[in-house]
C-alpha cells in the first residue's frame, strides 16, 4: 500500500478537537497507511510566506506552512473566498473579478508546490481537497511529479454557463486535467463538471465518467458522497444529555417542541429565507403558535467580508422583528445566536430538537443534516426538514425535502413536521439512519481511494 499524502487549505494537528466531518476521515486514512498531511499553518507573519513547520504523530506526519498578509488577502480572503466561493454556490452576483486577488491564489497554488514537491515519492498517493487548491495538481505536474494525484471539490459543482463567467476560465479549470481522479459529492455535480469539459473545456466525455482533455490526456471522475462517524455522532448525542448546556435548554424550552438550525454564518445557507419561512409558518398556524421554538446557532465566519457583515445585520434585524410581532411574556419564537459550541453539546442539543431545519441555498452535502438524524432517540425520533438544493437531499430521502426559497413550502413542512405521528417519524428515521451506518465517513474515503488507486 502506498503511503498516502493530504493536501487541505488547513490541516486537523494532533491535539486539535476532531468532529464526525473530513478531519476524522483524513486522520483515520493517514493512521490506516502511514503518511504526510501538508496544508497552511494557520499562521500570518510579517515575513516572506513559505516557512514550514513539522510535527510527527505515531505515522502520520502533519507540515504546515506559513503566509504572509498579502498572500493570505489575496489567495484566502480574496480570491477563495470572494470569488471561487460564491461563484461555485451560483452566486455570480457576489463574485469579486480583481485581477490581483486571482494572481495572488495562483501565487499561493505554486507556492504549496514548490514546498510540498520535494517531500514527495513517486510511489505516493497524493489526495488535494477543495477549492482553496483547484490549480496544485497541475504544478506538481510542472515541478516533474509523476505519482497518483487525486481531488476532491467539498462544494458544488455549477453549471458550465457560470463557470465560463469566470475570467480566464478556461485556463483556470483546465488545471483540474493534471489529476487522475476528480471526486464530487453528487451525481449532478459530475454531470455539471461533465458539461463544462464538453462545452467550455475543450475536451470530451467518454464511457465510464472518464473525460478526455484537449491533449488526450484522460482524468477519471465520479460521485463520492461524504459522510459523518455515525456510530460516534449517535453514542456522543445519547451520553449528552447530561451535559448541563444541554439539560438548561431543554428546562428552558418548559415543554414546546423544538426546531433547530446550526450553520456557519455564511450567505449559502439560506439564514433569511429560513427566518422568513418560520414566520410565514407562525402566520399560517396559528394553532400552532407558541409550541415550537426555532433555535439558530450561526458562529460568525469569515467576519471580516462585507457581505458577512451585511448578513449578520439582516438576521438581527428579521429576528427582531419576528420576536417583536410574536413573542409573548414566556414565549421567544426565534433565539438566535452566534456563539460556538462543542460538537458534543451540538450532537445533545440534535436530540432535543423535534425538528432539524436544513435549507441552505446551495451545498455541496450538508453534513449538519447527517449529523441530525445521527443524533435521534430511536424511540422518538424527529423530523428533518432538508433543502433540496443541498447534496444530502439525494441520499436523505425520507425528509421532509424542501424548496427553500417557497417560504409557504418551508412554512408547510414545519408544520407537518411539528404534528408528525411517532410511527411515521421513527419509520422515516429509521431508514436514514440504517443508510447512515452503511455510508459513513470510514465508507467514503474507502470508497475515493480505492477509486483513485484503480486508475
């Protein structure tokens, strides 16, 4: 077996707390095999970027390397961030077109290069996640690396019209062509990717997902669902309930249902249009007005981008006016808070919501609508409410799934959820569940690697 090495915009150190997501599955790989996990420090300095950095954890050893200011603007904050984000979440009108932040990306990719290049072997499985490093095959292949190079897009993939708005786009996703295996959440976002390289991209799809590049060079892709650790998620949410943040809610809640939302302050979630759908579903059933309160837990993200600021001030101000139209003396619908919390508490606070409302926008997968069917009692499980423009929403069949942009839709689902039959929910519940425990995060990175190793 060959020694595996992970490439990720950060990397999970030892003694970093580790959730159900991507970092138990990478650290559970590397241990498995042995191998190298290169990614950035973490750290601005005032010095020239590049500096690296080495720990070494029983087989695994982790190399981070530093940016300076400059790098860490124009390649993270900027071109990451405020173009390749919105664009690949179909947000065009959000993307940010400065030259400079795109050289400066570029800059960084090469940089991550020239650093890691020389730490490899030819016999080495080298795997690269995520937007942040779209480019980094494509010049390891310039610096004479010649062994296995998989990636993996942990967004969505958009239509090839968006992507080819993109400024010099052709040259930009013709990088992807130096891997051996390009993986996406969903079949739908194959097909997309698919598109592009056939309308755009100058090359072919032939059998097999296998696309041909204009040189004739063939890169295999396919869809690779991520996962949680839901034998983990599920034994962490039952021993939670004794956690006293947990027990103060539940008192706290004097017997109402509960729904709740956990998500990054980030506009691909779909925050507004959740608000806004709750307070139509307040309107609407007024017989059910007071018994469920909506608990949205948003930590702030990426605080120093306008438009996150601009969100963070639209949610106060629509939460405000919700609980302003109809809250009563012991009643708040809408607590909404920005704090961070343990994934343990998380997975406690899963179980004591009857409802789990997850409607972003757009996602690539959705991992919080994993994790929430994870967390259930079996003997009283609850409803999850689920985005159909999220990834999950085509493994997650038995939810409720939703238009998140129909607030009548979302207020409607809410509603059924709230008066959901046991035998119904834990019939549903049950079958999510049962898929969950098949498909996990272990499955998932089993399944890429495997993939990548049959090229």
């Amino acid at each position: 077996m060959s020694r595996l090495v992970v490439v990720s915009n950060r990397v999970a150190l030892p003694g970093q707390p580790q959730t159900g997501g991507l970092a138990t599955g990478l650290r559970a790989a590397l241990k498995e095999r042995g191998g190298l996990w290169f990614g950035w420090s973490g750290k601005v300095t005032r010095q020239d970027s590049g500096t690296l950095h080495e720990q070494v954890d029983g087989q695994i050893t982790f190399v981070t390397m530093d940016l300076n200011r400059a790098d860490h603007d124009a390649y993270y904050t900027g071109f990451a961030n405020r173009a390749l984000w919105p664009l690949l979440h179909f947000r065009l009108d959000l993307v940010d077109y400065d030259r400079s932040k795109r050289e400066g990306y570029h800059r960084v990719n090469a940089l991550f290069a020239d650093k890691l290049a020389p730490l490899l072997k030819d016999s080495d499985t080298v795997w690269i996640h995520d937007y942040h490093l779209i480019p980094l095959g494509a010049r390891l292949r310039e610096r004479g690396i010649g062994c296995r190079i998989g990636f993996f897009l942990h967004t969505p993939m958009p239509s090839a019209d968006l992507l080819a708005a993109l400024p010099d786009h052709q040259r930009f996703f013709s990088t992807m062509y130096a891997y051996d295996l390009i993986g996406f959440h969903t079949r739908r976002d194959v097909e997309r990717f698919q598109a592009y390289v056939r309308l755009y991209g100058g090359g072919k799809v032939l059998g097999g997902d296998l696309v041909e590049a204009p040189g004739g060079r063939r890169v295999q892709t396919g869809d690779f669902p991520i996962s949680i650790d839901t034998g983990f998620i599920a034994q962490q949410a039952r021993a939670a309930i004794n956690k006293p943040a947990v027990r103060e809610l539940r008192q706290s809640l004097r017997g109402r249902q509960l729904a709740i939302g956990v998500d990054r302050l980030d506009y691909s979630k779909g925050l507004p249009e959740r608000f806004a759908g709750f307070e139509r579903y307040l309107k609407r059933y007024k017989e059910q007005r007071g018994s469920l309160t909506l608990l949205q837990i948003a930590p702030v993200s990426r605080g120093e981008v306008a438009e996150y600021q601009m969100l963070r001030s639209q949610l106060e101000q629509i939460a405000g006016h919700v609980n302003g139209t109809y809250a009563e003396a012991d009643w708040t619908p809408i607590r909404y808070v920005n704090q961070n919390y343990t994934h343990a508490t998380l997975t406690g606070f899963f179980r004591a919501a009857s409802i789990g409302l997850v409607t972003p926008l757009r996602d690539g997968m959705n991992l919080v609508a994993k994790e929430y069917i994870a967390a259930q009692d079996p003997e009283d499980p609850g409803v999850l409410v689920l985005s159909l423009l999220a990834g999950a929403a085509s493994e997650l069949t038995q939810a409720l799934i939703v238009n998140p942009h129909d607030l009548d839709g979302v207020a409607d689902a809410i509603a059924t959820a709230a008066a959901m039959p046991r035998p119904q929910r834990i019939e549903r519940w049950r079958a999510m569940f049962e898929h969950l425990q098949k498909h996990d995060i272990a499955k998932w990175r089993q399944n890429y690697l495997k993939a990548l190793e049959a090229v």
